[in-house]
C-alpha cells in the first residue's frame, strides 16, 4: 500500500513559503484531491516519490521527457557543458547549431528565436504578428493554452480551467477587448468574428491538436479551412506547438497535418527538460524582429549554454532516428486498445481522443471536439480513477483538461502493467 507520509509532511512545509505549496496550479491536485506527490527522482518511465514509492509516468513533465527521464545523452552532455560556465549573454556557436537544427527539422521556417518559456513564445509570436500586419486583435480558441501572459488569460484551457478562472484578476478590460475567442472545430463562429472585426485582426492562435482541454484533434477539414480564412483576410496563422512540436512528427504539427503556419511556437521538448520556448517563421515576418526590425523582444538568460546543450542533444537523437515517432505512436495505440477494452468492460460512460503520443479518456457519453464536451467530462468520475491508479502506480495528469504525455522509454510490459491498474481502478469505482 502506498504511503504519503514525506509527502504530505513536504506538502505543509511547501505551504507556508510557497502559494499553495507549488510553483505551478496544476501541481497541487486541486481538482482531484488530496496530497500532492513530491518527486525525488526519475529515471526512463519511473518517477520515484519522497516515500519510495514508485510510478509509471504518464506526464513525462508535461511533454520535454519524450526519450524519458535523465536520458543519458542529454544528462553526459549537459554535465561536459557546465564546467565551461552556465551563462554569458553574448552569442555562442551552440546556438547557431540549435537553430540550424530547428530550422532542418521544422517546414515553412526561416529563422528562430530561442525563448525562456512556451508563455514567452506566445506572447512574443503574437506581438510579432500585431507588428508585422499592424492590427491589434488576435483570436483564440475556448480551452487552448497558450502561456499564462494576460492576453491568453481569456477562456483559457488547462490550469486555468481546472480552477474555474478563465477571465484571472489582474488581466485588463483593455487587453481583454483585444482577445477573441472562438469555439475550436467551429469555423463559422471563427469566419463571424472575422467578419465583425474586419482588417482588424492580426492573428489566429491555435493548439493544431489541442491538449489543454484534455486532448481534442481538428475535425477533417477545419485547419484547411482555417488556413484558407487567413489567406483571405491577411491574417497570420499561428500553430502553438509548445506541446505538438517535436513530439508528433519531426517537423510537428505542421508535417503531421500537412498544413501550413505562418508563425510557429515551441517549448517542451526544444529544451529537453531545460527551461526553453521559441517562435520561428519565413525571413519575411522574422525580419520585424528586434534588432532587424522595431519590434523589440529580448532575454538574459535566452539561449542560456545549458538550456541549449539539453534542448540540441534532445533535438538531434530525435532527428536521426524518425523510428522513435513511429514507436511512440504504436505504443501510445496499444495502450488506447487495451484502456478502450477496460473501459468497454466496466460500463462507465468515456470517450478516449488520441492523436500520435498524445491520449485523454473523458468520462462522458458525448464526443468531446470542443471545451464545452470536455467539460461535461470535468465530474466526479475523473478524480476516482487518478486516485485508484495512483495508488496502483500509475501517475496521470492531475486534471481532466490535460492530455498523456507518452515517453518513448516506457515498455510493452509498462503499458500491460497500466491497462491491467485500470482495470483493477474502474472495478474499484463501482
Ligand atoms: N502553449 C501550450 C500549448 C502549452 O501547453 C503551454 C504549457 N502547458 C504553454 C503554451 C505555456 O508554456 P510554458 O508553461 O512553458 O510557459
């Protein structure tokens, strides 16, 4: 039986330095309960806690582990790189390696910009974008995430939604009025706000397979017709990929849909582990960039030596070796049969949505395409089974408006280890 005694001691302690004892929302295990697991170490698939107990990790933090935990590469090369200092803000030779490795895996980009976060990214895409066109709306989808900068803070997905604060405090009447929000899969309602704010809009942001609602794919035809919307109206077509990139095909998102973006953002598995974001497009909107151009965007930590030996390392096992997308994806399909058996099995109501190595499980009866048939998953199902799996071992993502991460170094005996917990977890809920 599993025990949280160090946890839970950690979780206090956490409590009176940091709010809510964590350094991100979704960390708390708000909205499933109970104590939140503090990890010590990991290695490949397994997370181990400040107990001892042990757990086959579904969240791979949140996307960057996709090879696994202290993958040996990435761990050798980032511990020969820190003895030469761990940070210069001035140009180094690592970071022409990285973006010409970016720039080889990614379609449609010229050059890039090496970020701190995914939320910096965002942000700064969409100044570019407000920059380059010279308007000052941008659109949004209900339940997509792109970063916490207070323009995204409307209708947003993940944490946000977890905690019910979509509008959060602090975000201005002004920066709202700026931000449109449109229902995802819904391109009439898009093709609306288009028309009622005419040559007014700079940009349309989009998760190309959002995660932050849980996982929802694009209805056939939707990212086409989107792309053809922004053709028409002058609007840049921007593909977050802080959770796609790098992690459904080589070149992301834009590859696996075959569709393409005008500006594209990254975090996640571009840094390996580390903390990294970037923002790339063609030389002809990358131009307004400072210091080529006025609009100014800066860091001084940005292309930090570290961040860049993990993220390169990372980056170049996974361009060598195109099989690792195609074993992720086979596995993820093996565990989506085998959980779409047990849960056939156990009567409950659920829908699963998969798209490459990302999967989520609903615990309702409608298709979820959209935030509001997510939402109808967010019931009391959800914090049942996070908890009985758990307690089996198996680590989830704490919310239900977040995706699996799968990692390429789980196993088939992993997955039938899973499968069989949910099992056990679903007889346990009746
Ligand atoms: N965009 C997407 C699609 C994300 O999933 C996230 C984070 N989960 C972000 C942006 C923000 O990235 P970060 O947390 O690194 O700021």
């Amino acid at each position: 039986m599993y025990q949280y005694k160090r946890s839970s001691e950690l979780f206090d302690e956490a409590n009176k330095y940091i709010p809510g004892g964590v350094n991100s929302p979704v960390r708390a295990f708000k909205s499933v309960g109970g104590t939140p697991v503090f990890i010590e170490k990991a290695k490949g698939s397994i997370l181990t806690d400040a107990d001892g107990n042990e757990y086959i990790d579904y969240i791979s933090s949140w996307g960057p582990m996709i090879l696994g935990h202290a993958y040996p590469k990435v761990i050798e090369a980032i511990k020969e790189k820190v003895e030469d200092s761990t940070s210069f803000g001035a140009p180094t030779e690592l970071e022409i390696d990285i973006a010409k490795l970016i720039v080889e895996m990614v379609p449609n980009i010229d050059k890039v910009r090496m970020v701190n976060s995914g939320t910096e990214a965002c942000m700064s895409a969409i100044r570019v974008a407000r920059g380059y066109t010279g308007r000052n709306k941008f659109i949004k989808f209900e339940g997509c995430y792109h970063g916490h900068a207070d323009s995204f803070l409307i209708k947003a997905g993940s944490g946000a939604s977890t905690f019910g604060v979509p509008n959060s405090p602090g975000v201005t009447p002004g920066t709202a009025n700026d931000t449109l929000t449109a229902r995802y899969n819904d391109i009439d309602n898009v093709k609306q706000l288009v028309a009622e704010n005419k040559d007014e809009i700079a940009a349309i942001i989009i998760e190309p397979i959002a995660g932050n609602m849980g996982c929802v794919l694009p209805k056939k035809g939707f990212m086409e017709e989107l792309r053809t919307l922004c053709d028409q109206e002058g609007i840049l077509l921007i593909f977050d990929e802080v959770m796609n990139g790098f992690r459904l095909a080589r070149g992301g998102a834009q590859e696996y849909l075959g569709i393409k973006a005008d500006l594209v953002t990254f975090g996640k598995v571009i840094g390996g582990g580390m903390p990294v974001g970037a923002y790339a497009g063609p030389d002809e909107i990358m131009k307004v960039v400072s210091p080529l151009g006025p609009v100014y965007q800066a860091g001084t930590l940005s292309g930090n030596p570290i961040a860049m030996i993990a993220g390169y390392t990372l980056l170049k096992d996974l361009n060598e070796n195109p099989q690792y997308f195609t074993e992720l994806e086979e596995k993820t399909e093996y565990l989506h049969k085998g959980l779409d058996k047990v849960l056939a099995e156990s009567g409950f109501d659920y829908k699963i949505n998969r798209c490459g190595s990302m999967i989520s499980v609903f615990f309702t009866d409608v298709d979820v395409l959209d935030f509001d048939t997510a939402a109808t998953a967010n019931n009391e199902k959800f914090p049942q089974f996070f908890h009985e799996m758990l307690k089996r071992g198996i680590y989830l993502p704490p919310s239900s408006f977040e995706s699996y991460f799968l990692s390429n170094s789980l196993t088939y005996e992993m997955l039938d280890k899973t499968i069989q917990a949910a099992k056990e977890s679903l007889e346990a809920m009746k």
